[in-house]
C-alpha cells in the first residue's frame, strides 16, 4: 500500500513529526539536569507525540539514560498501578532477556512472589502481585527506579502518561503523598508526569495543599501555529510528488483551529482528493466530509447532555462571556448558581475548557458540527 503522508490516532513518527524545537529543548534539559517536570494540555494536541521523540532521541545518542514510559489510562487501582510501575521500569532498564529476568528477580521478586516470564516474548512478563504485602511496604516499588539507577550507576527518567487518572483511585491524595515522599528523594531518576484534564492535573500539581505542589518544572503545551503546520503540510505533498501553497495549507491548520489531532485528518483528506494541486475547494469539501464522518460521534455525545448544558453551548456559540439575568433568562440556563453546575459537568467531559481569559470548546469540530448541523 502507498504510504500515506499523515497520520493520526497514534503518536507521530520522526517524519510526521513538526516543530516542538523550544518545547523538545527544554524537555531535554529537564530531563538531563534531573528535573521533574509535569506536562499538560487538552487531549490530542501532541503531549505523548512530544515526549515520545524526545525520549527516542535522547535515548538513541546516549545509553547513559534510560526512559520508562508508562500510560495509566486503563489503570483502574493503586494495586494495578504498582504492578504496571514495577514491569515497565524491569522493562525499560534491561536490554536483553537474561537481563531482564535478573532484574525482575532481584529487585522485585520479594513483591512479587509469582514472577512468570514467557522466553519467546519478551511483553509477556507477568507479575502475581501479593497486594497484601505491597500495601504494607509499597516503599521498594516506589523506590525501584532509583534503586537499580544506583546499582546499575545509570539515570532513569519515568515518564508516567494519563497520570490525572490516578485521582480515580480509592484514596488518591494517601497514594500521593507516598509516591511525593519517596520521589523527591531520588537523584538518579526524575519524573516527567503528563495528561490531559487540565482542572485534574492542575489541582493535583498547583494546588497548595496537594502532596504534588511544586513538585517541579510545571508546562503547559501551547498549539502549534499555523505557520510552521503550514510549511509542514506543503513539504509533506511535495515529498508526494503533489502540490500546496503555503497559503492553502496554512488554511487547512486554521480551518481545525491548529488542534493537531485534526491538522494532520484534514491534511490527509485534503492529500487524498488532490491529484496534482490541492484547491480551496478541496479543502472545504474534506472540512465538510469530516464534519459529517463525526456526526454520529457528535450525536451520541449530545445526547448525553442535559437540556440546560445544551443551551449553555449556544450562548457559547452565540459568544456570550457574561451570564448575567437577562442571558440566563434568554437561554433558559435557571439561576445563576446552575451555571457552576453545567461549568463543572461540561468540563468534566471535557467538551469546554476553562483558561483564565475565555472558556473555549476542546473540539473544534464539535463546535463547528453544532453550529452547523446542530443549532
Ligand atoms: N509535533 C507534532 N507534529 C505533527 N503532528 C502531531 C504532533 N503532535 C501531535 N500530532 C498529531 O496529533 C495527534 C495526537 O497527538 P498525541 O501526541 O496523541 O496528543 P496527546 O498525547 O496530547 O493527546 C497525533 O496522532 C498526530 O497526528
Ligand atoms: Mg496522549
């Protein structure tokens, strides 16, 4: 099959990789001075991308440092958590299997009593967690990356995905004190901790009274500008052997608001219809394509909001700032109390998103599907 010049869905590889040149440095000095760093952003805008190639690129010209990269989104328990944390740093400080089964034998099998390993796949390590045991003395998993850092005289960063979904833990705050206590004695690892729900992550991290205040080097991942996603997008049809001007494939980022999830569908669409040139017609006519490919997604979602949370997103749409007694009245939201309520229920879904100057929708497509076929 031809390969395709875009992608989406996963994290981007080198060549579908762009930019990021301040944010990929200054990871990479964090991550070489020890310095842990917590990264957010609303989802798909290229956090797991961004750490993904900088940790690759590290890593590729320095064996010195190794790079544990753990995803917590379907973790649902502390206990599930301990067991993923132990095998992915096993994982990520051995190179070959012997090393590997040695690793897990010193350093965890006292945790974990029934260790089993399969030789032809290296993925299918198994740890028969001892819960009971590693409730009363967590302290050797939470120190395991620090432990063999130091035997093994090497520096380990643990990069830990989703991490807001521990808050959905049974105690969150007990687990983070302990996790917080024993971390930020480590000097041979440092922490990089990332996800997506902003309000999550900046309680647990910026939040005076939480046990993860300043506990480092916090980043809020900015957009990409249209600019650089447009030279990008043109480079990628010429390496095609198809043609974008600047001016067109700027539009394709600015049409999806530059969320980068989106750029890189639309482009592909755009990439697909265009034989030779890429028209503003092309454009338009994927925008709306996508649109519609969504709408069942949209439908469903819509139809999981209340009647008020509804009438909340067209004052939105109608750019109304202000909730004052005549809005509340025009768009039938009640008193001014429920719009808390509705604030609160549409950021947890994470359809709005709530910054210091404006409360915007997450999904541009989202938005634009409600004006268009919704309202
Ligand atoms: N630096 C980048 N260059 C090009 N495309 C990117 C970049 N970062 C993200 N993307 C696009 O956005 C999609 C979502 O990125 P991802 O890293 O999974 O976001 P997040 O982890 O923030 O949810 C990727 O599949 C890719 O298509
Ligand atoms: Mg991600």
């Amino acid at each position: 099959m031809e390969q395709m010049p875009f992608t989406f869905g996963k994290t981007t590889d080198k060549v579908n990789f762009t930019d990021r040149e301040v944010e990929s440095k200054h990871l990479e000095q964090n991550f070489r001075s020890a310095v842990n760093t917590m990264l957010i952003s609303p989802r798909r805008w290229g956090k797991s991308s961004l750490v993904e190639r900088v940790t690759e690129t590290i890593a590729a010209r320095d064996s010195n440092i190794k790079f544990c990269l753990l995803d917590v989104f379907n973790v649902q328990s502390e206990a599930e958590f301990y067991e993923n944390y132990a095998r992915a740093i096993v994982k990520a400080t051995s190179t070959k299997w012997e090393e590997w089964t040695e690793n897990a034998r010193e350093f965890v099998s006292r945790l974990f009593p029934k260790i089993s390993f399969s030789p032809d796949n290296m993925a299918d390590i198994t740890f028969g967690i001892d819960f009971a045991e590693v409730q009363k003395q967590p302290d050797d998993i939470i120190d395991l990356a620090e432990t063999i850092a130091v035997k093994r005289g090497i520096k380990i960063v643990v990069c830990i995905d989703e991490f807001q979904n521990i808050a959905n833990f049974e105690s969150p705050l007990a687990f983070q004190q302990k996790l917080r206590a024993h971390w930020q004695r480590h000097h041979h690892v440092c922490y990089c901790l990332y996800g997506s729900k902003r309000h999550i992550l900046a309680d647990i991290f910026a939040n005076p009274s939480m046990p993860f205040y300043k506990f480092g080097d916090i980043i809020l991942l900015e957009k990409i500008s249209s600019n650089v996603w447009g030279k990008f997008i043109r480079r990628r049809f010429k390496d095609t052997g198809k043609h974008i001007t600047l001016k067109m494939a700027e539009l394709i980022a600015q049409k999806v608001d530059n969320h980068s999830y989106y750029v890189q569908q639309l482009a592909q669409q755009v990439w697909l219809r265009t034989k030779t040139n890429a028209t503003q017609k092309i454009i338009d006519d994927a925008f709306e394509s996508l649109k519609n490919q969504l709408s069942l997604l949209f439908t469903g979602l819509t139809e999981t909001l209340t009647a008020t949370q509804i009438n909340f997103l067209k004052a939105l749409l109608d750019g109304v700032t202000t909730f004052g007694q005549e809005n509340l009245l025009k768009y039938k939201l009640g008193t001014s109390a429920n719009i808390l309520r509705i604030k609160d229920a549409l950021l947890s879904k994470e359809i709005i998103d709530i910054t210091p100057n404006a409360i915007c929708f997450q999904d541009p497509m989202y938005r634009y599907w409600l004006k268009k076929d919704c309202f």
